[in-house]
C-alpha cells in the first residue's frame, strides 16, 4: 500500500475494523509517519451474460450508475443506495452461480427500487422493461397504483 502523502510503498496497519460491507484498516506510512485510512471491499468475480447472450464481466460501478440514475433527483441518502447495492451482491453471490443473466440482476433492482421510491422504480422500469410506447408506460403505473 503506497503512502498517499509521501508515496513511500512500506505502510503498518495500526487498526483494523470490519462491517459487513467492508474492512476499515488505518496505516501509518513507515517513512513520513502519516496516517491515512483504508477501505477493503471483496470483489466479485462472476459473468454477466447479457440480453445478446455477450459476456462481460461484472462492474458494481456499473450497476451502481443505473441505480444512481434512477435516484436522481429523489430524496435517497447515498448510504441507502450503497446498502441496497451490497445487498444486491449478496443476492447474486448467494445464487452460487459463476455466470449470471443480466436479467436475474434487473429483477432484483426492480424489487428493491419498487420497496424503496416508486419515482426511482418507474425511471428504472422504463428502461428495463423497454416500454415501446406511452400505453405501456401507462400500464405499468396501473400497476403500481393498484397496490
């Protein structure tokens, strides 16, 4: 672990804490004595398998930037969306699979966003869901409202 302050590649650990999202480790750089904190999070390492049935690999950056979008402008504490995104990751990672259908993960977003803001679950929806036409749009918020 580099040094931030100095660049010096020789740190200690002096304190470590975990949570469930991620391991805290404060360091101290052993040539100018700085403390800087650290944040450790596991990486998932599965497949996504698209519409198209192309391959990539999964990018939390990517699903957080689609969730993101879809909480813009909504009255939704980052925290909130970070926890819903680890827990999206857990889901996945429990399915026990090393390739996973980008539609398994759209529903999983869809239900966690229609429990959290029905604004940020209709922006999402319209995407993923495709909607060709207003008719469409205008049934899905039947739907919603019919709850």
């Amino acid at each position: 672990m580099k040094c931030p302050y100095c660049s010096h590649g020789e740190t200690k650990v002096i304190e470590t804490r975990e949570t469930e999202e991620y391991i805290r480790r404060r360091r101290e750089c052993m040539r100018c004595g700085k403390r800087f904190t650290t944040y450790e999070r596991i990486e998932r390492s599965f497949v996504i398998i698209k519409k198209d049935r192309r391959r990539e690999r999964y990018r939390r950056d990517k699903l957080a930037l689609g969730i993101e979008k879809a909480c813009e402008k909504r009255p939704i504490p980052r925290e909130t969306i970070e926890k819903m995104i680890d827990e999206i990751e857990n889901d996945l990672q429990n399915l026990g699979k090393d390739e996973i259908e980008s539609k398994i993960i759209g529903d999983i977003v869809i239900k966690k966003l229609k429990e959290l803001d029905h604004v940020a679950y209709i922006r999402f929806a319209s995407v993923y869901k495709e909607f060709q036409d207003v008719s469409s749009f205008e049934e899905e918020l039947k739907k919603l409202k019919g709850e």
